[in-house]
C-alpha cells in the first residue's frame, strides 16, 4: 500500500462472526482480543493515507441480547422486554466500544497518541412495507439442535431455520435500507481525521411515520448492503467486506471449486444469476459489492477473511472486484491472476 497525497475514503466492514474468531459463541474478552487482531490491518489503511470508516454485523451479538433481555423479562417482570430496534442499539454500543479501543489501542502502540476514533450510533431508515418484514431470513444468535430450536419456536413465536451442518438458528426481518440517516456526521468526522466506527448491525432499524418521525421497527438490517449504500453516499472508492473465507469460489464444495482473484460486474451479475452465490451465504455480499461498484467508475471492492485482511490489502490475496468495462461477461474468469491493489 502506497501513501496517497490526497486522501481517499475507504469502508471496511467486519462481520459480527468475526470477532467470534469462527466459533459460535465467545466470552467478551474473546472478542476485545480479536477486536486488537482486526484493529491492525485497519490502522495500516489509515496510515497509507486512507480516510477509514468502518461498519460491523452484529448477527450473533444481537441474538445473545435478545434472549437475554427475554430471560430477564421472564424472571422479573418489572424488567422491560426488548425490542430488536433496541437490541441492535445496544449492540452498536457493545461493539462499538470494543472496537473503537482496540483500533485507538493500535494507533497508541504506533505512537500515534493524537489518533482519534469516534463509534457513532447509526439509524437507518426501511420501508415499513418491505417484503423481507414477512419473509424472515437473517440469522441472529446461538446455533441450537433441531429439538431445541422448534421448542424455543413455539415458546416464543420465534421463526427458526436450519443453518448447514452448525444447527439451527433464529431468523428474523432484514429489509433493504433506504438510507442512513447519519451520513453527513459520518463524512463530517471522517474529513476532520477521525476513524469512524458507523453502521453497526447495518443500522437501528427505522421507519417512516405520517407525521415524518421515526419509529425502531423489529428488523435487523444486512450490513453489507448499509455498508455499500454508506460507502456510495460518502463516495468511497473502496469497500472492504470481510467474510468466513479468504476469496470468493465458484462451485464451492463441489470437486470443481474454483477461487477468484477478480470479477468485473459483468462476471459477478452473470454467477449470481446461475446461483453460484447462494442467499444464505455469498450472495448478500456480492449484491452489496454490485450496488457499490454500478454507482460510479474506479471503484473497488475487496472480499477476504478477516485473518486474510492486510495481505489482501497488501495484493497478496482476496477477491478483487470492479466495474472495469474492457473485460466482458463472456471472456473466461481467471483464477490465478492476482488483483491489483489500491493505489
């Protein structure tokens, strides 16, 4: 990575597993630990010259809030029940916190003591009709057995859905976001210097009344797509999206697995039709990358693991995809050529 004379903006988004380190549950000095791992590579971009905004999932950590206020109702009634507006609120605070140490951590162990961090409380805004409200698909929370899981269903009116060989997980309305209701405080930090930590669990969930306020509705919001839709408002030129593997595959568990190094637009839309990127897994994340990339030329998206993440940085590794109009849908994708880096 090249130092830049003019900054650039780049959004990183860390996934909620992630400061799991891969398992299904971690104790919160577990996840301060992979926070201080994650924090490295990103005070590496910030000090090429990078303005950094970073953005985070809370899939798991939302769940572990939700049923424990449940639990806590349940056993002493004058405990408030929260909602999941409420609960991703709680978690952006969570995280938040943790994450903004570690990176100002990083930065003070650089002996960058002036380096300043802001976490931010990021609402974004749905549409109160959207069909994801009757089509529950995000996955939040403790992986249960099959008995448990339908049990804790009928208790609790939960939707459940098996997730691969891991068990069964709760699963509740993701809509698409409309748009972040913060975004200038975002831009406003992000050009004073600061890292900024925005976002999270893809945003409090909202909607919009009649009278033009807003209500927290029962949703938790995709972060990739806040993430891709908070880069494109702050034009980015790069978004960084962290993930469970260090390059997306085609035909992945198949004998003809295949990992990439590069995609254009064009190759992403094209396998995303033919379902090579499944809804549960790959396909949210190359739909955030498609919504960023179509907004504007130059642009750059970069899908790794989070252990991956200052090689991928560094060239060495992750897949790089961008709108570059030379290559076409029909030309052979290559699985050998690194990307080049940002310069």
């Amino acid at each position: 990575m090249t130092p830049r004379a003019v900054p650039r903006t780049a959004v990183v988004a860390i996934g909620g597993n992630a400061l799991l380190r891969g398992g299904t549950h971690a104790t919160v000095a577990e996840q301060v630990e992979a926070a201080r791992r994650l924090a490295a590579p990103v005070v590496a971009l910030a000090d090429t010259g990078w303005r950094v905004v970073v953005t985070h999932g809370n899939g798991p950590q939302v769940g572990f809030i939700k049923r424990r206020a449940d639990l806590a109702a349940a056993l002493a009634p004058e405990l408030p029940a929260l909602g999941l507006d409420m609960c991703v609120a709680d978690s952006q605070g969570g995280l938040g916190y943790i994450l903004a140490t570690a990176i100002a951590g990083r930065l003070r162990s650089l002996g960058r003591a002036d380096g300043r961090v802001a976490a931010l409380i990021t609402h974004t805004v749905v549409d109160a009709h959207d069909e994801a409200f009757s089509h529950p698909t995000k996955p939040i929370g403790a992986f249960y057995q099959a008995d448990g899981a339908r049990e804790l269903a009928e208790l609790h009116n939960w939707t459940v859905a098996e997730e691969g060989e891991l068990g069964w997980r709760r699963v509740v309305p993701s809509p698409r976001p409309l748009r972040v209701l913060e975004t200038e405080s975002v831009r406003a930090l992000s050009s004073a210097g600061f890292t900024v930590i925005a976002a999270g669990g893809g945003g409090i969930p909202l909607v919009e009344g009649d009278d033009g306020g807003y209500q927290g509705v029962e949703a938790v919001i995709d972060k990739d797509l806040t993430s891709a839709y908070l880069a494109a408002e702050l034009g980015a030129d790069l978004l960084v999206i962290t993930t469970a593997v260090e390059r997306v595959a085609v035909d992945y568990g198949r004998p003809a697995q295949r990992f990439l190094d590069r995609l254009t637009c064009g190759e992403a839309e094209r396998l995303l039709a033919q379902g090579q990127f499944p809804p549960g897994s790959m396909g949210p994340k190359i739909s955030a990358a498609l919504d960023f990339l179509r907004g504007a030329p130059g642009r750059q998206v970069l899908i790794t693991s989070p252990q991956q993440l200052g090689a991928a940085l560094d060239g060495h590794g992750g897949t790089w995809l961008d709108s570059d109009p030379a290559r076409t849908t029909e030309e052979p994708l290559n699985g050998t050529v690194t990307a080049g880096r940002p310069q």
